[in-house]
C-alpha cells in the first residue's frame, strides 16, 4: 500500500482545496500521471502519482480543503511496506494553471511559510524608551581588565582622567598597588637542542629562583667596594683562638665582622631596615638579626643570628658555627630564617676576592666578604706584606646613596681595622 | 482591535493608503491579478482596478526604472521585487538613479517611492529566495531601509514609507509573515523611519536585532529565563538611517553589546553597529562587541539551511558569553 500524503511537493504548500480528482478509487493509475489538482494560493498544482497502482482510498472529495500531512490518496502499488516520501519530492511540479486572485488565508506558493495563530502581545509606541543616565563610570577595555585583574571594583574608582575616565593609575592607587609591575613578567621557556636531560628543580631551588628574581625585580641595585688591611685584627684573632679553641669555640672572622657590622648598623639605622612601597614608609628595626649566607649541597640558605647586637664576639662565633653546622645538615628552624634585618655573604669561603651580592629582600643591604690574604700593600711609603679583606657593599638605590654607603662601609673598616674598638663597644 | 498577521497588515496599510491617495499605485511581477506569490497585495486590483494594480513582466530593471518615472511625475508607485535575490537585476536603476534624485537636483525633489520585497530564509525555498540584503541597500546613501519585526510596526512603517518624499527599501521578513498575529489599529498610524524600538529593557546586555531575528532573539531569552541576565532587546526596525541614540543610550547603561543578523556576516550591518559603539560608547564597554550572523556563504538550500540560519541556541550562548566576558 502506498500512503500519498498531500506534502512537500518541492515548494511547500502548506494547504489546498481539491479541486478535481482525475480518478476514482478502482481505477488503475500509472507513476506520473495526474492524480489529482490541488488548488493554492495561486496555482492548481497537479499531483502527480508516484507509483503504478490502484486508487483504493480517495483523502477528500472535491471541494475539501486539506493540509499538508493528510493522506491525499491510497494506493495498492503491490508492496505490503510503505514507501518513504522523500522519493517522491522531486518528481513533483506545480504547474500555474487557473491562477488564484484571492486567498487570503492560503499562505505562499514558494517556501514553506511557518502558520501560527499565537498572538504577539501588542505594540505599545506611546510608552517610548525613556534614556536612563548611564550609572557605569568611563574606562578604556584595556582598565576596565586591570581593575578586574587586580580584584578592584571599577565602580568604585573616582577617575583623574578627561570627563572623569578612570586610567590605569587610578586603579594602581585604589588597589594600593601603585608601583606594583604593571606587567607581570613572562615566563621564558628555554628550548636546547643536543644532548640534554631534564630534572625538576627541589622546592628549596624554587625558593631560592622566587628569592633571587624577586630581589632583583623590586631593587635597584648598586654595589661599592674596598678593601682594607686586618693586620691588627689577625694578630688579635691569632692570639685568642686558641683560648677559645680551649672553650670548644672556633673563632673566626665572621664573628668580628658580624660585631662590626651591628655598630655600623646603629650609627646607620636605615641599613637595618625595610622600605615599604605601598606606605611610602620606611620601616627601621629595633632589633639586629644578622643574616649569613650558608652554602649547603642543596644550596644556598641564610639563616640569622637572632639579637647579635647583645652578643658578644665569642657568643657570636659560638653561635655562627651552630647555625652553619644545622644548616648544613638541614637541621636549622624555621624562625632562625626568618626576620632578618641585614645579610653578609662570605665569598672568601669560595676562595673568591669579591663579588656583588644580592639583596635579601626586603632588607636594603649586604654585606659581602672577600679571601682575606696577604697582598703587597704599600704602608707608609713602604712595601710591606699585609693580611687584606676585601669587602663589597650591595644597596638598595631608592633608599640609600652612594656616599651613604661609603659612609656605612668606611664605620665597617675602620672597627675592623682597629679591632680594640670592637672589644670597647 | 483586529489581530493581524504581519503581511495582513501590510496588505492593509496598503490598501488604507491606495484608499486615500489616488496617486499610489501597487505594481511587480505577479502583485496584480494573483494578490503577490505570498499575498501580500491580494484583493487590491479587484478594490482598486488594474490601472493601479497591475502585473508587470519579469523584468526587474523595468519595475524599479519605471517606480522612478512613476515618481517624478507624480505617482507614488509602491514597486514590489518578488524576491529579495531578485532585487539585482533592479540594482542599477536603484542605486544609480532612485537613491541620487534628491541629491542631483541639489535638494530640489525626491522620489515619493517604495520598493517592497520580501527578505531572509528559513522557509525552504530555493536559491535566490532566501537572501538578507541589508547591507546591499543600506549602504547606498539617499536610500531609507526599513524592516518591521511585527505586525504593529509593518502597517506603521509601511504608511511612513509611502508618505515619505524620498525613496525608501521596505524589506518583509518572509519568515514570520504568518508567523503569530497582533493587534493592529484599524485607523492609520506612523512609525517614524529610522527609530528603533526598545522592545524589552535590561541591564546587563544590550541585543540589536531586526526583523524574523527578533523573535529568534526572544526564544534566546526565553532558554535564558532562569540564568538571571537582564536582555536589552532592541528593534532596529530602520536599517538606514541607524538610530543611535537609542543604540548608544543602551550601551552605556549596559556596557555589553551583541548584533544578531541573519545576513552573512563579512561587512554586514552588524560591522557597522558594532563600529557605531566602538566609536561612541567605547569607554562604558565591559565585553568585547560580539555579533551572531549567518557564516560567509551562498545560503544554503532546503536540507542546509537551518545549519545556516542563526538558532536562539546560538543567540543564547552569545549572551551568556558576553555577560560572562
């Protein structure tokens, strides 16, 4: 059987009248000859059949109005299935015979025309759109993601620029960022062709790469150096080490420098300091944590010396080694790393005469320490052979000078020069 | 109130207008004796006879050259293309005489005319039936475009068209011809050419779209109901001239800014809106102007073109995209 619905026939037409039916159900028809004439809008379409058959069910008398999905015509085509529609669509052509000249309610003869009765909810002009100030406050796209990306309410901001634009420093100062980076620095990925192999930095390592990076991001650096001759400090050292051998204290140099450089740092407090960037403040320590750079296998580690300005220097030696000795081994505490006011670094412990040592942020300066040796110095017009330090000195520009930081150094030089001073401070 | 679908209203502000002014004339390929291949002007020739409803040949370049000489001498001829694809073979006359009279007789006279043919796809037809040509006419300076969205706005703009002096391109988005009814005041009213509409106001985004598109538009909002996001929905309604303010007044309220066409996209009108905000709002924006459109191809025929069209699902996803930006 064969169900000829009244469907697409190619152009869509929606709905028909039946308008002459070229047979009757028993008469035998063959494919493509004219079934039936539909009347639209404005055309008669001719239906052609799709198959050869019999007409055994006729949709409609003449006159009936059908609509697209309704059985036009049931045809015994032989087959007990079904055929699919789609094989008829193309065969199908509408034909413009008796023209329509009315028809309103028939919709297009091209195209399937969507028919609904749903009711739009009505016009209203007189209610015009009323123009409601705007609440949002001017900003460029490029602030308005500056403020979000700073977690800042834009709306909030009071802008400087024309007509009250918000711009980007607006934003600085509102976040109390102002001299944040204004763009956090890319990674840089490192691409080696060879013979390479990979291997994850330890955590100390990163720590030490954000330490290092950071420093170097937020301090303008600058590094001053001398050198001075220790002759007196190295007979003194030479003739009280043993007595404190005998007390189980290795007296080194540190000890004394770590004594000098605690009453530079009390003639000169801004050395043992920090500056605050968001305050605009600078923020002087009471206290004097003396830091030292401790080479481990792992790497390097600063752990300090808590409250070296009440120490002594045997006190101080005593503890340096303690310190150096945990850390080495890993041992050392949490709160002996933290708090430092003011760092020294010890080149001469790599056999190096000097360097330019990194600051440890947020302090302002350290101290580095070159290999004390026995150098040709010319000593009151003589050359003599003379036991030298070299020393070089790293400050942070924005808030220490240069001739400040000679000053600072020159009250280093002058304690160890002359040892005593040490002792009678 | 009588409810009206959208090309009853048309038919009806056409009828109101040949009613009352016996200079205009409603003529195209089909117009006359069979009411128009989607009955649009049907009834008007057996009301108003065929010297003023008439059939012309297929010749497109002859309906829109001889709408001009209609015009100059005195008529107000209401031209119709029967498909917006087959407005090209009446490009010229439109664009290189209709669209200049003002301009070259220095102001001195205009062409109280209106072309009127159906635009846009999604009803199956096949090629050359289904096009959006805003861009095409818009463009074309000494041209007004108009589009309605709804019944209303239809008879409303209609009448402003045939009353204006000067040429105006009424598009009929076919798609929702039939597509629900309204009610439609029996008296004759204005819509003012080049007025956009707000049709649903809002806070958090502002939507421009035109046309069958304002009720894709609304199915969007629709799936968005429970998402808590205030739409803007504007009518642009008139192609050229481009409301702005109401564009502009919206996007600084809104800050976010969404065209949605069913024209291609490359150069459409949604580039020249979103060039209007940028240009005028661009410090209250807080997303990047986005527009939804067709893709850059020849619409596509019945089995594609619903892979084509704009779908309120994509509408939908832009706003949420935008709103989230």
């Amino acid at each position: 059987m064969y169900d000829f619905k009244f469907a697409d026939i190619g152009e869509g037409i929606h709905e028909g009248k039946i308008l002459k039916w070229s047979f009757k159900v028993g008469d035998k028809v063959k494919e493509g000859e004219t079934l039936v004439v539909v009347e639209t809008d404005k055309v008669n379409a001719e239906l052609p059949s799709p198959v050869d058959g019999i007409i055994k069910k006729l949709g409609g008398k003449e006159g009936d109005m059908i609509e697209v999905g309704d059985t036009i015509v049931i045809i015994d085509d032989g087959s007990s299935e079904e055929i699919k529609e789609d094989k008829k669509e193309e065969k199908k052509e509408e034909k413009k015979e008796e023209p329509l000249s009315e028809g309103e309610n028939a919709p297009s003869v091209i195209g399937a025309l969507e028919v609904t009765s749903e009711v739009m909810a009505s016009s209203d002009e007189s209610s015009s759109h009323k123009d409601i100030e705007s609440k949002k406050v001017l900003a460029t796209p490029v602030a308005r993601k500056l403020a979000k990306d700073m977690g800042v309410d834009i709306q909030t901001i009071k802008g400087s620029g024309e007509h009250g634009r918000v711009m980007k420093e607006d934003i600085y100062q509102a976040s109390e960022q102002k001299l944040a980076p204004k763009v956090e620095r890319q990674k840089v990925s490192v691409s080696v062709q060879g013979d390479v192999e990979y291997v994850p930095i330890t955590k100390l390592r990163k720590a030490i790469v954000n330490s290092m990076t950071k420093a170097k991001d937020i301090i303008p650096h600058s590094t001053i150096m001398d050198e001075i001759v220790i002759d007196k400090l190295v007979d003194l050292r030479n003739r009280v080490k043993e007595q404190a051998a005998a007390e189980n204290i290795k007296l080194t140099y540190m000890a004394f420098i770590i004594k000098a450089v605690v009453l530079a740092l009390k003639e000169y407090p801004f050395f043992n300091a920090s500056y605050d960037e968001v305050k605009e403040q600078m923020v002087y320590k009471k206290f004097y944590n003396i830091g030292m750079a401790v080479d481990t296998k792992d790497g390097l580690i600063v752990p300090n010396i808590k409250d070296a300005d009440q120490k002594s220097i045997l006190e101080l030696a005593r503890e340096i080694r303690g310190v150096a000795d945990r850390t080495i081994e890993r041992k050392v505490q949490l709160h002996e790393l933290q708090n430092t006011t003011f760092s020294i670094t010890n080149f001469g412990a790599s056999d190096l005469i000097s360097g330019t040592p990194i600051i440890n942020h947020p302090e302002v300066a350290i101290l580095g320490v070159g290999k004390i040796s026995q150098r040709a110095m010319v000593i009151d017009g003589e050359i003599k052979a003379a036991y030298v330090l070299p020393l070089s000195l790293s400050i942070d520009h924005r808030v220490i000078d240069g001739a400040d930081a000679g000053r600072f150094l020159t009250k280093i030089k002058s304690l160890l020069k002359e040892p005593m001073m040490l002792l009678l401070n | 109130m009588a409810l009206l679908t959208l090309l009853d209203a048309i038919n009806q502000a056409l009828d109101q207008k040949m009613s009352e002014d016996s200079r205009v004339v409603v003529y195209g390929e089909d117009a006359g004796y069979e009411g128009g291949v989607f009955r649009v002007t049907a009834g008007l020739q057996k009301k108003y006879g065929e010297d003023r409803v008439f059939d012309t040949p297929i010749a497109e370049a002859a309906i829109t050259g001889s709408a001009i000489g209609m015009a100059i001498n005195g008529l107000i001829p209401v031209a119709e293309i029967q498909f917006d694809g087959f407005v090209f073979p009446g490009y010229t006359e439109i664009v290189t005489h209709m669209a200049r009279y003002r301009n070259r007789t220095r102001g001195g006279y205009g062409l109280p005319l209106v072309v009127r043919f159906p635009v846009g796809g999604g009803i199956r037809a096949l090629e050359h039936h289904s096009e959006s040509i805003e861009t095409l006419l818009g463009h074309i300076p000494g041209l007004k475009v108009v589009i309605p969205s709804t019944p209303y706005d239809a008879k409303g703009l209609m009448i402003s068209a045939i009353e204006d002096p000067d040429p105006v391109i009424f598009m009929e988005p076919k798609r929702i011809y039939r597509a629900g009814k309204q009610e439609v005041p029996e008296d004759m009213y204005r819509i003012p050419i080049g007025k956009a509409k707000v049709v649903k106001e809002g806070t958090d985004v502002t939507v421009v779209a035109w046309g069958a598109m304002i009720r894709e538009t609304e199915k969007a909002m629709k799936q968005l109901e429970d998402q808590n996001i205030s739409v803007e929905l504007i009518d642009l309604r008139s192609i050229n001239p481009i409301d702005e303010e109401t564009i502009i007044n919206s996007v600084k309220k809104t800050g976010r800014f969404i065209v949605v066409q069913e024209a291609v996209k490359s150069y459409g009108p949604g580039a020249e809106l979103i060039s209007l905000v940028n240009e005028k709002a661009f410090l209250y924006l807080e997303a990047a102007p986005a527009r939804v459109t067709g893709f850059d191809i020849t619409v596509p025929l019945t089995k594609g073109e619903m892979y084509h069209f704009v779908s309120p699902e994509r509408i939908a996803h832009q706003i949420k995209r935008t709103v989230e930006f």
